[in-house]
C-alpha cells in the first residue's frame, strides 16, 4: 500500500476503531445501570456494575484490535497511546496529529451514536452518555495524580509487551486486561478515564464537562512519564505499535522491528 494511501486510510479505521469502543461503553453502561435490566438481578453493588462495564468495554477493544480495522491502525483508540509510542520515535509527526484527531471524532461520533440508539436512557443516572467523573471526595490534585500514575502504568504495560517476540501476541489481550483492572480500581475514585479522547466523546455528546482539564492533561503527562521510565531504566525496544500485529497487515510506523518493515 502506498504509504500516504495507508496513512489516510489507517487514521480512517483509527475513527472508525474508537466510535465502536466508545459507543460500546455508552450502550454497557446503559445494560449495567437500567433499572430494568437483567444485570441488576444478579450484580449487586456499584462495584459489580463497573466490573462489568469494564469487561464489555474491554471485550469491545480486543475485538476492534483484532479486526482489520484494529491490524490496519495499530488499535491505539487513545491519543495518550499515540504520543507515548511517538515518544519512542515509532509514530511520525503526520500520525502524531491525524490519530488524536480521529480518535476525538471517533468518540463524539461514538457517543452521539448511542445516545440515538437508546434514547432517554443514556441519560439515566450513573450512565449519563459515558460522562466521566470523579468521586466528590477527590481534589483536583488527587485525581490528576492518580489519572498519571495509571495511564504510565498501562503504557509500560504496553511497551512490556510489545517488545519481546514471546509476549508479543498476547498484546491485544493483556492490554486491554490491564486497563480493566485499572478500571475497575479507579472508577469510584479519579473516574478512571486515562483517555481524552474517550473522554471527550460523551462530555460534547452530553454538553457537560466535569474536570475535563484534568482529564485531558493527566494521561498526556502519564505517556510522557511513561516513555520516560522505559527509556531510562528498561532501555529495551519496543517491537511495533500495533496491539495487534498480524503479517497480512504490514508495520508501516516508524521504526516498527516487525516484517516487513516500514517503507
């Protein structure tokens, strides 16, 4: 594929990659949270609602990793992913804009999906379209610490297992597992959203933007962390940026250790 065609074409299926994740979230919360629903009769407590949540979440990411789509763009879904691999020098300048710009219309496009599809209950308590928030009892601070911490972990979790041969397969599953623990940890208390794009979608579909600076700034300063650490103390490389890497899906990025290697 020539390699502008799989730019246009990649950021294309990064858009189309995120609206699916967000708009599963949206529509898990909806089936966790609705007071008719069938989770209710045997998931008791807010705990198991999120676990819950987090787990179709995290089944909706492994899917769109090992899709086409997810092989084509590497299944980042996330620009805080897109700039700790661009850290690593793996992602050019071009990706470095054209990702977190598709991954933020992927989400708003995700979002307002469904929020058409399920109508007025989207907008029920503990749903509200996906709109991510913390517990009252977190400052600012706290939450903004604690969205750092948790997006380097997840990327060195990331960069672990991209860069060794015998762990690379299991990327697309021990990656989004992480961020399922992770999630359920965090939720009660920073809100858990490690992501601006995923937040974002639904704070614009719902019009309503609680602690969106701390939510946009801290997993961006978590990838920063992030590449710092594995620069400095693991100084190991990282094979591809792809969760998923298959060989009918050639590595384009920069730098990518995988055949055939970019063009």
């Amino acid at each position: 594929m020539d390699r502008w065609l799989w730019r246009v074409v990649s950021s294309a299926a990064e858009l189309a990659g995120t609206a699916i994740v967000v708009a599963v979230l949206v529509s898990a919360r909806v089936v966790a949270w609705h007071p008719d629903s069938a989770v209710g009769e045997w998931v008791h407590g807010a705990s198991g609602r999120i676990a819950v949540v987090a787990g179709i979440t995290g089944l909706a990411i492994v899917a769109v990793a090992r899709s086409p789509l997810g092989r084509l763009s590497g299944a980042h879904l996330n620009p805080a992913v897109t700039i700790g691999f661009g850290l690593q020098g793996m992602v050019a300048p071009f990706e470095l804009v054209a990702y977190p710009i598709a991954q933020i219309g992927g989400a708003v496009f995700g979002a307002v999906a469904a929020r058409e599809a399920w109508g007025a209950s989207a907008d029920l308590p503990h749903v509200v379209r996906g709109v991510t928030q913390p517990d009252d009892g977190w400052t600012t601070s706290a939450v903004l610490g604690g969205e750092v911490l948790t997006t380097a972990v997840l990327l060195l979790v990331a960069f672990a297992v991209l860069s060794r041969h015998s762990t690379l397969r299991s990327a697309s599953f021990v990656v989004p597992g992480a961020l399922v623990a992770a999630v359920c940890i965090f939720a009660q208390r920073t809100g858990a959203g490690f992501n601006p794009a995923r937040v974002l979608g639904p704070d614009v579909s719902a019009g309503r933007f609680p602690e969106i600076g701390t939510y946009l700034v801290a997993p961006l300063l978590g990838a920063c962390l992030a590449s710092a650490v594995w620069r400095v103390l693991v100084r190991r490389n990282v094979l591809t940026p792809k969760l998923d890497h298959h060989p009918r899906y050639p590595c384009f990025f920069r730098h990518c250790r995988l055949h055939p290697p970019h063009r």
